[in-house]
C-alpha cells in the first residue's frame, strides 16, 4: 500500500436511474463564505451541490437531459426541445426536487421528487422493551407502516380491512404456527395482541418477545395496501430466531409481486433462503456480496469497476 495525492476535487455522487427518468446529483466542498457579520462561515465543511440532472430514460445522454443544474443556475428543456432558465437561483445547498418542482414550468422535476419519495426505508426498528410499537396508540386508518413502527397495530389491521388478510394470517401461522394477530380496541386505541396455541388469553404486545415483534413489523410493512415502488429493508435478520428466517424469506419475496424490494444482510441463511425461493418461485432476484479488502468495501468476485448497467455521471 502507498499513499497517493489526490488529483480530482472531493465529490460525494448519488444517482439512480429507471425506465422513465434518471437522476444523478454532485456533492463537494463548498466555496468559502462570509456570514452576516463579515467573518468566516463556521459551516464550511457543509456540503455542497455542484451539479444536479434529471434525464429521460436508463442512460444519461446530452439529448435525453430535461433538467440541468450547474451551481446555482437551473436550465429546464421545454415541450419544443428547447432549454429555458428557470426562474431565480437555487442556494448551493438546496436542491432542485425541492425548489422547482413546478407541474408546469418543470413537470420531469416533479414527478422525479414523487417517484423518490414514494420510496420506502425501513433501518432500525425498535423492539426494545420502551418500544414505541409495544404501547397502545389511537387507532386510524394505516396503509404505510410508519418508520419507527409505532401504528404497527393500526397498520395490520388496515392489512386486515382493507388488505391481504389472508397472506397476513399465512404469514403469522408459517412464523408461528397455530397462531393469530389481533387487535384491541381500547376505547379508540388500538393495542396489538398475538393469540397461540396453548395459551388461554392473547399475548399482549409488551410481553412478546424482541424477534416475535420484529416480524410482525416486518409482516405490516411489507404487506402494506398501499406497495412502493421501491422497499429498502436494513438487517431485517435482527433478533429473529433462526427459525423464522425462512418464513420471513417468504414474505419478502411474496411482497416482490408489487414491489422492487433491497434487503441488506449480514446473515447469509437469509440470503441463501432468498435465493432458493426465488428459484423455486421463479422471481428475478440478484444478490450482490461486498467484501473488505484493504480498508474499502468491494463487490465479491469483481476484479474492475462495475460494468453493468450502464451509467454515465454527469461532469461539473
């Protein structure tokens, strides 16, 4: 190993592309600045954008380009094939989803903000003994289990009226067989409960335990009424008995009917589980390994940079 000097600016770079539109947005350091007193900024390591497109189809290309930011100036093309500035200027560490989305002077910008926030991520979810999701709550209506899990006995019954309540109950018996989600209703707040065989009452939801509660939270969020287009699940392997990684294997791959779904894992059983169901259930699934060489994380098995698909980054 041999320390180098760095001959290309700091850049941290997202992007994404799908079948209607690409995005791809360019972070550097900021420009030094001067606060409303005349001293130095004291927020001179925020990032900041330097460049921002929005394209039209899988592959960035000049003339598939409709919105264009460089610094703080927006270029947006028009029905006619033409480019138009956008009016005012956006500050550099404010992006275009959020300012110009305008359903009629930038129509691409809008339905690119919609498309990413329809997106849905699930990191940490707490089943700690405080966890919000073990406590009673009004009850309304909910299709989009919330992030933290706390309307998770709203969620499955809205799966329950208004959903999959057979693929909810299928779920539960395969985890937990015998078993069955109920709800209570405390006067307009709804509590979970989990009935089991042998058991003369419900289980309430402050005594289940740390991996039964994950994935009954898995089980509302995935089998949500209302699915995304894309469903980001982090380590959902956490605190689940061996036993109940094939079951969850199965219904994350029943929710990949609706939606594009990424589980990131640490467990390879659930990832071999992943994979033979979708063989078995014949799903387009692809499984990606990263492994630590020397410092920086790598794709398994890859020698050089990703190939495919293909993706150009727009230049500053």
């Amino acid at each position: 190993m041999q320390g180098t000097v760095r001959s290309e600016p700091v850049s941290l770079r997202l992007g994404f592309a799908g079948d209607e539109f690409g995005y791809a947005v360019d972070f550097g350091h900021p420009s030094p600045t001067l606060g409303a007193d005349g001293a130095p900024s004291m927020f001179g390591l925020d990032p900041e954008i330097k460049r921002e497109c929005i394209w039209s189809g899988p592959v960035l290309r000049p003339a598939a380009v409709l919105s264009d930011r460089a610094g703080a100036a927006v270029k947006v093309r028009g029905a006619g094939g033409g480019w138009s500035r956008a009016h005012g200027t956006l500050r550099p560490y404010d992006s275009m989803l959020g300012e110009l989305a305008d359903p009629q002077h930038a129509p691409d910008v809008l339905a690119v903000r919609e498309f990413v926030r329809s997106w849905r991520f699930y990191d940490h979810v707490r089943t700690d003994a405080h966890a919000p999701a073990r406590s009673a709550r009004i009850g309304t209506r909910t299709p989009v289990l919330s992030g933290d899990g706390s309307d998770l006995a709203a969620a499955l019954q809205t799966i329950r009226e208004v959903g999959d309540a057979r693929a909810l109950d299928a779920a539960v018996d395969a985890a937990f067989p015998g078993s069955r989600v109920e709800v209570v209703d405390h006067g307009g707040r709804f509590e979970l409960a989990l009935r089991q065989h042998g058991l003369l009452r419900p289980l309430g939801a402050a005594e289940l335990s740390d991996g039964t509660l994950r994935y009954l939270l898995w089980a509302a969020a995935l089998l949500t009424p209302r699915p995304p287009a894309l469903l980001v699940l982090n380590e959902p392997e956490t605190s689940l008995h061996p036993d109940l990684i094939p079951p969850l294997a199965d219904l994350i791959l029943t929710a990949t009917k609706d939606t594009q779904i990424l589980v990131v894992t640490h467990a390879r059983p659930l990832a071999e589980a992943l994979k033979k169901g979708a063989i078995r259930h014949r799903i387009d699934a692809n499984s990606i390994e990263l492994v630590k060489e020397f410092g920086q994380t790598e794709v398994a098995g890859r020698e050089g940079p990703l190939d495919e698909p293909l993706w150009y980054w727009p230049k500053r």
